[in-house]
C-alpha cells in the first residue's frame, strides 16, 4: 500500500516518526473501534488495545466491525481492521479490563479512553497520572446531540476528576428549559444517563477525539497545531453549551479547564493522605457498582 497523500499531508519524516509511536486504547465499542482504525490510516503503527466485550449484533449500527465479526472479542475484530488497512501495524490485544492489565500502559506514548462508565474513567486517570501518560478522553451526549472531548496532560492541567468536576459545575448542556444534558448526569451503573445517538453522531465526537490525539504525537513537529484550549465541547444539535447562549449544530466550543490544587487526586493534600478509589468516588457523588463496565 502507499502512504503518499498521508505523506504529503505531515511530512514523509513525521510519518516515519508516527510509526514508532505506540498508542493505547480502553475501550473498543462505537468510539473507540474508530479512534483505533483512524489512527492506523494516519500512520500509527503500534497499539495496545484493551477491552472485556465480546461484539454482539446489537452493537453492528454502532461499530467498525460488522456482522462478520459477532460474537468475538472486540480487541480481536479491532485488530483484523487496523491489520487490513495497515498489515504491518505491531498490535498488542489485551482481553480483559483496566484493572488487571495497568502495565501494559508502561510503554505507550498517548492512551485513548474510550470507555461509557464513569467509575472506569477514574480508574484510568489514576494509573495515567502514576505513569505521567496523557490521555484523551470522550463522551457523547444523549441522542448524541453532542460531546466534549478532553486532552490531560498529567503535572500540565487538570486530571480527569477535577476536569470532570468544573465542566458539570460550570458548563451547562442543553436543548430546551426542560431537559438539561449535564455531562454529570450519572446513572445508577455509574455511567452517562444518555440514550444512544446514531453512528454518525457518535463518529463526529471520536474523530476530534482522534484528531487531538494524532496532533499531541506530532508535538515537536512542523505538523502540530496549537489547539485553542485543553476541552472542545460539540454540538451536533442546536445547545446551550454556555449558559445564555445557543450553539448551532455541526460548531463547537473551546474551553480550557484548570487544575484543582484541591483535588482528591492530583492535588497536593491527595498525596499525603493518600485517598482511596472508594473516597473519591463518593465525593463525587457516583455510587460504585459491581457492574460498572468499559
């Protein structure tokens, strides 16, 4: 296959530094399937991927994968796709959850977090900020009448948990005065209370989030741009982002949100005390529950 136009686009020396870049994903359902396949297209070559589902035919309308691939683990039907559009990609499947695999973060340079549940999500960002790994995490509204993506750049910004508790103490979501799309809206699971949106919808979302990831591997490059903040909340919908004002569908919004020097996580009290999962959980008001998944 020829790499010409990708090439042309950065530059045949940050293709071949691309190349050499290993990027981790949590997480291969809708999202997470096309962040994996898209950054294989660009000329990322090495990947772990990690996930604990196996493709069921409910999740085709939503997925990379197709009805050829029912009833296989995710990371396997992921795998074959990067494989048929990159065959010389070095991939690593990893069938199992975040928990019991965090080594295999050790050598990555960016992970992708494309998970639903919440308390995952927490997860992840602590094992990211013990191996000062940058992350990009996504979520999609309900209906997919939106989504935010999120860059966190350990000791450079907010973690996840004070990042997650600014935007739904400061950032208002909504279609009308009688429903509130509010990114903190958990459910009983512990995750999103958002009904699902079409693929489309969902692939909007996934694509910034995999077009912020491929710009951070080509930081030092003459192809990385300065993005204009750390956060781009999108609306595929007419939204109330920002309290008083409406953002038409297919725009967005930038914002950048500050590290909390009094969070349980990554300010400097967390250290001393060292608080548990359990704590600041609570805290934050999601309940843990022993069926929060990936």
């Amino acid at each position: 296959m020829t790499w010409d136009r990708v090439e042309r686009l950065i530059g045949t020396g940050n293709l071949a530094a691309l190349a050499q870049k290993r990027v981790g994903v949590i997480g291969l359902g809708s999202g997470g399937s096309f962040a994996a396949v898209s950054l294989a297209m660009s000329g990322v070559k090495q990947f772990t991927l990690i996930d604990d589902d196996l493709l069921e035919a409910a999740n085709v309308l939503r997925h990379a994968a197709d009805l050829s691939d029912v009833g296989r683990p995710k990371v396997e039907a992921v795998a074959d796709l990067i494989h048929r559009r990159s065959p010389d990609a070095e991939i690593e499947t990893i069938f199992g959850r975040i928990e019991d695999h965090s080594d295999a973060l050790d050598r990555l340079d960016l992970l992708i977090a494309a998970v639903d549940g919440e308390l995952a999500k927490y997860i992840i960002n602590q094992v990211c900020l013990e191996r000062g790994l940058t992350a990009v995490y996504a979520g999609v509204y309900a209906r997919g009448e939106g989504g935010d993506v999120v860059i966190i750049q350990p000791n450079n910004g907010p973690c996840y948990a004070c990042w997650a508790a600014e935007l739904r103490g400061e950032i208002l979501v909504s279609r009308d005065e009688d429903q509130e799309l509010d990114y903190g809206m958990i459910g009983e699971d512990g995750t999103l209370e958002a009904e699902p949106g079409l693929w489309l919808h969902v692939v909007r979302v996934a694509s910034a989030q995999t077009d912020i990831a491929l710009n951070h591997l080509l930081i030092g490059t003459d192809a990385h741009r300065e993005m204009p903040g750390n956060t781009v909340i999108m609306a595929n919908a007419a939204l109330e982002i920002i309290e008083g004002e409406i953002t038409p569908p297919y725009s967005a919004v930038w914002a950048t949100i500050t590290r909390d020097p009094n969070c349980l996580v990554c300010g400097g009290q967390t250290r001393e005390s060292d608080v548990s999962l359990d704590a600041l959980m609570a805290e934050s008001g999601i309940e843990m529950q022993q069926g929060d998944r990936e």
